[in-house]
C-alpha cells in the first residue's frame, strides 16, 4: 500500500481533489501560508468532568487557551496520552483551530478531511466554507485537528524532500512483479520505515485510528461538548466510525461522507479502488469522446485500450521532465487518478493524457505534485504521505509473501485491467514496516449510538458506494443517504438534496426518509 510497488489512492482531503491544473501552476502553495495574528486569548473549560480514571483526569481536566490566527479563527493546542493504555507512559500535542458559530451556538462540530494524514487544521484554516455551509456555520463552532501523526501535532517525520522525491517518484528496477523488482520494493519499504522510526522516536507506533479515536473523545470533552458532533469525509469516516464503536453512548450527530468500510481488509480496499477508478476513468472517457478537442478518438473500449498502452509504454520507457524527474506507469496512474476525484475537474484530463501523449511529462508532475502535496519548488506541504504510510500501516495486516501478492496481481488486472496492474503489490511497503500491526479489521455495530448518517455516492471512485451502503448496515442505527453522481463524497460539492438533508440531520436531528436518494 505505500511504496512504488504500487499505492492505493489515498482516502484523499476533499480540498485537494478539486484543485484545478491551472490554480496548481499559478498557486505555488501562496493560498495555504499560516496567518497568525498576534490577539486576545481565551480560554475553554469542560463541563461537569467525564467519569474517567485518575490517570486520564488530567487530560480530560485541561483547560485549552485559544489564540486568535488565520483571519478570525482561533488556534490552541491540547494533550492527550501518548499511550491510551499506559497513560503515564508520555504525552503529544494536537493542534486545533475553530472558527466559531456565527449565530445560535449548537456545540462543536469537529471534522476531519480524510487521507489517513491530511490535516484538519489546515481543512478549516483554507477552506472552511468547502468544510460546511451557511447554516452548519451559524450553528457549530467549526473545529478541525490535526490528529496524532499528522501535520501540526506530534507528527510523523521520515524523509527529507530530495528522499521523499526518490521515495515517491523513483523507477524501481526489474520487471514488475519479478523476484529482483519485490526484492528492491522491499529494500525501499525497510529504508523508509527505519527513516521514519529514527526521526518520529516513540510516537511511531502510536499513530494508530483506535488512539485517534480516543483523542476524539479527549477533544470532545476538553470543548465542553457531552456529546460528539463530527462530520467525517473519506478516511475520516473511518475514524468516526471506530469512535463511536467505542463510544456509542457519547456520539451526538455524526455525519461519515465517502465511507470506508470498517469490515474490507486490506486488498479488499484495493480491488474495489482500483475498480473505482476504472469506473470513473471510463465515465471521463464517455463524456470525453462525445466532444470536439478530445485526445482519444472511437469507442470507450478503444479509449481504455490506449490509456492501457499508453501506461505500459512508460513502464518500459519513462519521460524525462525538466526537473530530471522520469514519468514512469506508478506516476502516471497518480496524475490520472487525482482528477477522478471530481468531475469538474476531468478537463484536466484532456491536457494529461494529450501532453504525455506528444512525450511531455510536465502536466502529469503537476497532477501528481497536487496529489502528493509537493511545492513547486521540491520541498512539501506537509507530512500527509508520511502519515499515510504510518497510520495504514497499523491499522491492517499485511502479506509479502511473492506467491500471495502475484495471486492478488492477477486478480487485479481482472478486475481492473488499465489501473488495477499499477495497484497491485503494495503489502511490501507495510510488510516492512518497523512496527506490527494493531487494528482489528471488522464490521462495526455501534451498539446504543445515536442515529449516525452515512452518505455515498454511486460512483465514487476513492470510496465507492458499495462501502457506503456496508457501513449503513453495519451500523446498529446507522441511515444511507445516496447521492446520484461522480466524484468523491457529496456534502458541500453535489446538490441542494444533500446539503438540506445533511444540515437537518446536524441542526435538527432529523433522519432522511429511507431510501433518499438526491
């Protein structure tokens, strides 16, 4: 799942799949600089203090003291357990920043973007009329965190950008598949877990989404909220998801957008993305055809056949980019696929597929750029692919055996047959990984929660919709809203259906009529 050995896509933050090509070029990351203003402090207090242990008392007693930034919002910062189970044993920070409710104050409500490893705060800081409309703001003071791993709290730290640029865009040797290829992908996998394990230090094998989902409920309480209001995006419904297996008597309205279902195991999770992508790849391509200026001309069927060709000629003979990066079928698959996360944005398919196509590289860097959070300039935004890697590495189990990966290979490009090649393979990266993994994959009820709304839409292709409609049926009191349509998850980017629907869940508790599809 995490070397060049072949990714699965990312659970990817909302913000970054509608980022058009040309805000890329121009941007250079000038629209995510931190605004801190110098200000008034203030303080928030818990109420009546949750029945914990002594040893978690002192987390769950803090008083957090807010600071005002990024053009009226206000930032501060909380401590939680570096260890849920051995509280005593240290502790880690975890950054917040809230914008606070414009009219009748509900409560919190706090989000997270997705990834594993995209950063809440940054989701609210950049974006938070993307994060929630007019009435969910008037109504919620707006929180997002950086959970633990991730961006501004204690994080991961693994590889400097000239390594990472190797990590992420490097030509593994060999033929893919072949005993030389796994042994090098495994090389790769072991030098960057050791990087990682050398530079983050014991917070390492702690990033897991079961203590993340503890910390939600330290921030629930610290904002003085009896209850957790939460709207999850992609990986972050996940997270919502765990939390209220956990703690089904204090969730409140919980809204999971783009589910990931908590049952799929590991290669489950890439089958069905990669057959996601071939999905959407193909509605891109039906809309493509039907219109003048499109790089492919016939039928869809024709159309998937060159992109296919087109992949397996830069597996044999990558494209040099100017910056002496080589556009190999891995990077390739990550520039298509990061426009497949909107509709909107498969215009910039057209000038992916019709520059590599007359052996340009530059527009494939860029959408991979985009997808990889990388700056212009070769350093990166944030740390979100080193979370990435850490956090999926604990939280599923993983098999390097050669013989089981090739079974799976197989299957993949008969499931997928244009990108399902380029995802196979990826239990190398955390079957190397330093630490063993932790989650316990496995349906969750939520036995005794409040009613938790799950939204899917039909062809998502980073979290299809089957998944969607899993996590509703799992859940013990769980409600599907369907949205009809392209593109990764629906609150805030689909229709009027399901904006009123979502906001009358949040403000008003109200539950969408089964079966409601917008």
């Amino acid at each position: 799942m995490t070397t060049r050995s072949g990714r699965p896509a990312r659970r990817r933050a909302v913000r970054t799949a509608v980022i058009a090509l040309a805000a890329v070029v121009a941007l250079t990351l000038s629209g995510c600089v931190t605004w801190f203003l110098p200000a008034k402090t203030a303080t928030t207090s818990s109420p009546a203090p949750d029945k914990v242990s002594a040893a978690l008392q002192p987390y769950y007693s803090q008083v957090l003291h807010w600071t005002s930034c990024a053009s009226g919002k206000q930032c501060t910062t909380a401590r939680a357990p570096l260890d849920w189970n051995d509280p005593g044993a240290g502790e880690i920070e975890l950054a917040l920043i809230r914008q606070q409710a414009k009219g009748t104050k509900q409560g919190s409500l706090l989000t997270n973007p997705g990834g594993p490893g995209a950063s809440g705060f940054d989701f609210v800081r950049d974006s938070v009329d993307f994060v929630a409309d007019a009435q969910l703001q008037n109504h919620f003071d707006i929180v997002g965190f950086d959970p633990r791993g991730v961006g501004r709290s204690t994080a991961v730290k693994c590889y400097d950008p000239k390594q990472m640029d190797e990590y992420l865009y490097g030509i593994t040797p060999g033929v893919r598949g072949s005993d030389q290829w796994i042994a090098e992908n495994a090389t790769i996998a072991k030098d960057f877990g050791q990087a990682c394990r050398q530079n983050t230090g014991a917070a390492l094998p702690k990033v897991d989404t079961v203590s993340a989902a503890h910390d939600l409920d330290l921030l629930r309480a610290v904002l003085g909220d009896t209850k957790l209001n939460y709207l999850g995006y992609s990986y972050g419904t996940y997270l919502g998801a765990v939390y209220a297996g956990l703690y089904p008597g204090k969730t409140g309205r919980l809204v999971l957008d783009g589910a990931l279902d908590p049952a799929a195991s590991n290669f489950d999770v890439t089958e069905v993305q990669a057959k996601g992508f071939e999905s959407a790849l193909r509605a891109y391509l039906v809309s493509c055809l039907a219109k003048k200026g499109c790089p492919f001309q016939g039928t869809v069927d024709g159309a998937m056949t060159t992109v296919g060709q087109l992949l397996a000629a830069l597996e044999k003979s990558p494209i040099r980019n100017s910056d002496g990066r080589e556009l190999g079928a891995n990077t390739m698959v990550t520039a298509i696929i990061t426009p497949l996360y909107d509709a909107t944005a498969w215009s910039y398919l057209d000038k992916l597929f019709d520059s590599v196509m007359k052996g340009s590289a530059s527009v494939a860097f860029q959408l991979a750029d985009t997808y990889n959070d990388r700056n212009s300039d070769g350093t990166y935004a944030d740390n979100s692919t080193e979370a990435f890697v850490a956090i999926n590495c604990l939280d599923y189990t993983y098999n390097a055996d050669p013989t089981v990966m090739r079974e799976q290979a197989a299957e993949l490009a008969k499931a997928a047959p244009v990108i399902g090649p380029y995802m196979a393979y990826g239990d190398i990266g955390c079957a190397n990984w330093p630490y063993k993994a932790t989650g316990d994959r496995g349906p969750i009820s939520a036995k005794g929660s409040a009613p938790i709304l799950v939204v899917g839409t039909t062809n998502d292709p980073a979290t299809p919709y089957v998944w969607a409609k899993n996590l509703a049926s799992e859940l013990q009191n769980g409600h599907l809203l369907t949205y009809k349509g392209e593109g990764h998850t629906a609150y805030n980017k689909s229709n009027q259906c399901v904006n009123g629907a979502v906001d009358d869940f949040l403000v008003k508790g109200t539950i969408p009529a089964k079966g409601t599809t917008c």
